[in-house]
C-alpha cells in the first residue's frame, strides 16, 4: 500500500543573488519595468507568493512564501536568465556570464530571524549612501506595500504589468542612456506590448508571518510596527554618515571582474544556536536519506520512495551500451 504523504507547511525563504561585477541593475524606470514584467510571467507558472523585494544595483533581496523547492529554485534561475538575456540586448553583447553561482537561498526558521532580514533588505539602500531613507529609493522595491496592506497575513497587492519580449527591445546608445532615451524605449516597448496579455505582480507583504503561524491582526500590526521602528532608528543613525549619491547609474557591466573570496553557502537563518543545530541535524538526516536512496537506485530499483523537498537525480547507469 502505498504512504500517503503528510502535508507539509509552507517556509520563508530568503533569496539574495549579485553579480559578478559592475553594476547591471541600476535604479532607472527601465530596470523596474524589466524587472517586474519578468516577476509577473514567472508567476503566472511557479507555485510560490513574493513577500517583497528590494533591488540594488548588483543585488537583490527577496522574500518568498513556498513549500515547493523545486518551483523556488525555477523561479531565481529563471529570473536571472531573462535579466541576463534583457541586458545582452540592451548593451548589444552577444555573451554575458553576469551572476554568481553562488546564490543564497535560505530558509528563515524562526521570527527573529525574519524580522531581522525584511529589516535587512529595506536598509539596504540606506547602508549603501543611495538614500537617507527607503522612502527616497526609486529602485524597485515594495516598502510602500508593506506599509499599506491591511494587517491580514492574506492581504496583497496587485500591479498589472507588460509581457515585454526580448524582441520589443532596442539597444542602448551608451551604458548610461539620457532620460529622454530611457523614455523613448520605455514607449516603444509598452506600445509593442499592448496588444499581448498582461501579466500580474502579485506581493502579500506580511504573508511570511503565516510560516510562524501569527495570523492574529493585532499581533501582526505590532511586528510591523517594529520593523518599521528598527529602519527608523537605523536611518536616524546613518543620516549623519552617509551623503546620499545624487547620480542616474547606466547599465555597466563591463568592470574588471576581481575574484570574490569563496565562503560558505548560507541556507538557513536563526536567531539562536539551538535552532541552527536542530536544523543541520535534520538536514543531514535528509542528506543521508537521498544517499540511501541514489544507492537503491544503482542497484536497479526503479520505485525508490525519495524524501519530500529533493531534486530526484536520473536513474544511473547500469550497464554499457556495445
């Protein structure tokens, strides 16, 4: 008889991706139309909820809601190909080995630890003396979001954007193009677009409270509220530290690439010592199943029951063809 499998919980994951140099992201009207019209066709397909994002230059932080692994690798892998693809045709550059490898995906396991990450992303602007605030960023991100939706764990906030095709695109005269430029291309993209589907961009800012099961409105108003207490106080102290730059970014990509000390990977976020070894021993359990598992398969069995949240390998090879 075959197991039925118990439902699993969705987690809270935090993605952070850069590349390799330069900086391919800047804070223009062009790049947030990239970007999200990219967000809104993955998700019409991926079977995960953005919480929020913040984009920097080279980087970016996102927050997800997810129990399908599989769908969150798919959908950073995918956003970075088309972004990569989007960039070659802006900049007429027929190969462009963009991002690192070494993305972060890591799963938040327990409220502390995520509190202090959407703090995290939202200073992210302020710490690198773009802004004295977040409210001041034009990059795309969604701070105004997560102050205005309800405190529902459900709430959400819809944009409707364009499915905006590689095609639509026109190369840049010059990395950083004028904003009469940058104009004329957004309008020539958005009249290609209008006569195709559009998709959405779905956000539900507090839907990563749920993972901790807060789901009471008063309780998810206080957490708010002391997020947005810690960016404050982070702002006021940074204020006097930091000139903001007052500059238009281009797209440059093309900076001499310095070698990044190799460290290693962050998949998981907590606030104490004991959730962290909690978790290490359960993902060596983990590790340990698929390696029983991948021995099975070697020897021929072909129904082997692989444990939840791994990516089943091919079957090996079992013999030589003549």
């Amino acid at each position: 008889m075959r197991k039925r499998r118990m439902p699993r919980s969705k987690k809270m994951y935090d993605l952070c991706f850069r590349s390799l140099r330069g900086l391919p992201l800047p804070a223009r009207a062009l790049t947030t139309l990239l970007i999200e019209s990219i967000i809104g066709r993955l998700l019409c397909s991926q079977a995960i909820i953005v919480c929020g994002y913040v984009w920097m230059s080279n980087h970016a932080h996102i927050q997800v809601f997810s129990l399908d692994c599989s769908a969150l690798t798919h959908f950073h892998e995918r956003l970075k190909k088309r972004l990569t693809d989007f960039l070659k045709r802006l900049l007429s550059i027929s190969q462009l080995n963009l991002w690192d490898n070494n993305t972060n995906i890591g799963e938040v396991l327990d409220l502390e630890a995520a509190i202090a990450r959407v703090v995290y992303a939202y200073l992210n602007p302020v710490r690198a003396g773009l802004v004295r605030s977040i409210d001041e960023y034009s990059g795309c991100n969604t701070w105004k979001e997560f102050l205005s939706v309800p405190a529902d764990v459900n709430a959400s906030v819809e944009k409707e954007v364009p499915w905006v095709l590689l095609t639509d695109m026109e190369p840049l005269s010059r990395e950083n193009p004028s904003l009469s430029e940058e104009r004329t291309l957004i309008n020539s993209v958005l009249e290609r677009a209008s006569s195709r589907e559009r998709n959405t961009v779905r956000v539900m800012p507090l839907k990563w409270l749920e993972a901790f099961k807060i789901i009471d409105p008063i309780e998810i108003e206080r957490i708010r509220q002391r997020i947005i207490a810690q960016v404050r106080e982070e702002e006021a102290r940074l204020a006097p530290k930091k000139t903001p730059l007052r500059r238009i970014e281009g797209f440059v990509v093309t900076d001499a690439y310095v070698p990044r000390k190799k460290g290693r990977k962050v998949f998981m976020y907590a606030s104490c010592k004991e959730l962290r070894w909690a978790f290490l021993a359960t993902f060596r359990r983990f590790i340990n199943q698929c390696t029983e598992c991948y021995l099975l398969m070697k020897q021929g069995y072909t129904d082997v029951p692989w444990p939840p949240g791994c990516f089943k390998p091919p079957i090996p090879r079992l013999c030589n063809a003549l």
